[in-house]
C-alpha cells in the first residue's frame, strides 16, 4: 500500500468524480484508476461503489476514509519537517554584535556553537546598537546582540546574555582617581569624552548627566575606546563607559572608578518576535539560553 495511493483515494473520496480528481492531483484518469484499483487490491475490499458520472464510497471506503486523511495529514507533515531539515542542513545565520565582543565572550558562544553545529554557516556583522536594531528590522540579520535599549514598539525578544555597570574613566593624576567610586554630581565641571553621538552609550551618558542635574561639556566623540582612553590618558578629559570593556584596555595612566549608584547596563540577544525562526535559529536559540544558565558545554 502506497502513501501515494492514500493521498489520491481521499481526493476522489471528496470530490466523487474522477476527472476532477485527476485534474487536482495533475494526473491522467487512467494512472488515477489503475492507482484506486491497486489501493483495493492491497487492501482486499472495493472502496467505491462506480456509476457513469461519479464515483461514491461504500461502506469499505467509508471505514478507510477517517483513517486515510490522517494517514495523509501525517505524510504531509513529515515531509515537511523532512523537507526543513534538508534545507536546514546547510544552512546559514546573520548575527550582528556590537564591537566589544570578546570582552562580553560572545566569540565564546558563537565559536562554541559553531563546533557543535559545523553545518550552519555564521556570517557576523559589526554594529552598534542602533544598527544592529535595524538591521533586524530590515531582515539584514537574523540575530543581535546589543546593549538594553528602549524597545518602544515591543518588537523584539530578548535574551539577557551578561550585565556591566559604567565606570569613571580618569587619569591618575585626577583628585578622585584613588576613589573607590565617584558619583556624577561630583564630574559635573569635568571636560566629557565619550562614544559618538547616536550610540546607545553617548545618550545614556547624556542622559544619566542630566538626571543627575547638568548637562556634560563633551570636548570630544569617537567611535573607539582606545582613542578615548588615550585622550583621558593625556590629560583632555574624562570618559564615561563601561567596565567590562575598558579593562582591556586600561594602563597604568588610567584609573576606573565605580559610579554609584550604579548605572547598569545589559547585552542581550535580540531577533524579531513575529518571524519565526529557522531550524538553525532555533537550535541557536536553544544553544545561547543553555548558555546563560551556565551549561557552557551546552550538551
């Protein structure tokens, strides 16, 4: 007994008329009887009583019908899942980060995953934030992992992957370079070197200033920590960012003082709430929450 045939007697047992039948399957009349006769040989019973014009099930064809569209359903499922594991099989994701990616050991994930799963192929895009939310915007990614913003359209989901807190970042000559931590109140005279304009990092600098009750004099922007923490290191100014990544590159000219209270920060792993994911999309998303749990092995 053929899936095949299964799939061709329930199309004739609801439409009752061969020719129409045929027409939907985009078989002849002919292949579909010899199809339906070979079907009632397997099973050793008639499955239609025949007139000239339509075809109708008898008592046989009536018992085999309930049983014949699961049957069906069932094939079509499993040609599906089948059909999604194949193309799945060699299969790519997008993920686009913001820069400091070692330091938040997302290259720790991504090549941790990439091991496990040497069939999905990952292509990573530099961005910050604010790109990076476009990006999945437009389908330019698939995945983000980004600084905790404002999702005002609630559009995204979100994984919390790590945390950090922002820092003082001032020379060592600075008074309050020995501090064990400064508030903002007290930098409010200071010469502010910070992240470009537009960054998620430059408006929560400006914006945690201004709760604290001023507006920072900025002396400069750039879009790399290093440059700034060599300004800060010459004596220009004074930056604000976060710990995690300035340790890396902080030297004996530098001082990281804590700011309390805190101003808190989180990198999660973002993708669109109303596209589903592929097969590799889901076995990534599996892959990064086993992850965070701390099952690094992530067997």
């Amino acid at each position: 007994m053929k899936l095949d045939h299964i799939h061709e007697f329930v199309i004739l047992a609801k439409s009752g008329n061969y020719l129409q039948a045929a027409e939907t399957l985009f078989i002849s009349q002919s292949t579909l009887s010899k199809h339906i006769k070979s079907l009632e040989a397997d099973l050793g019973a008639p499955l239609f009583d025949r007139t000239t014009r339509k075809v109708k099930l008898n008592s046989f064809g009536q018992t085999l019908l309930p049983y014949a569209i699961k049957l069906d359903e069932l094939y079509t499922e499993c040609s599906a899942a089948l059909s999604s594991q194949l193309e799945d099989s060699n299969s790519r994701l997008t993920i686009a980060s913001i820069p400091v990616m070692t330091q938040y050991h997302i290259y720790d994930v991504l090549s941790a995953f990439q091991t496990k799963n040497p069939h999905v192929k990952l292509d990573i895009i530099e961005g910050d934030t604010v790109q990076s939310v476009e990006m999945l915007r437009n389908e330019t990614c698939d995945f983000a992992f980004l600084r905790e913003f404002e999702d005002t359209e609630h559009e995204l989901n979100t994984i919390t992957f790590d945390t950090d807190h922002m820092v003082a970042v001032l020379p060592t000559s600075h008074p309050l370079a020995s501090k064990p931590f400064v508030t903002l109140e007290q930098l409010r005279d200071e010469r502010f070197i910070l992240l470009n304009k537009g960054t998620l990092m430059y408006n929560l600098c400006i914006s945690s200033c201004q709760d604290a009750g001023f507006t920072p004099d900025i002396s400069f922007t750039s879009h790399r920590a290093a440059n700034i923490m060599d300004l800060v290191k010459r004596g220009m100014g004074i930056a604000l960012l976060t710990k995690k990544p300035t340790l890396s590159y902080a030297g004996p000219d530098i001082s990281l003082v804590d700011i309390v209270p805190y101003i808190n920060t989180a990198i999660q792993l973002a993708y669109v709430k109303d596209r589903k994911p592929s097969m590799a999309g889901k076995q990534f998303l599996g892959f990064v929450q086993s992850w965070v749990q701390g099952d690094s092995g992530c067997e």
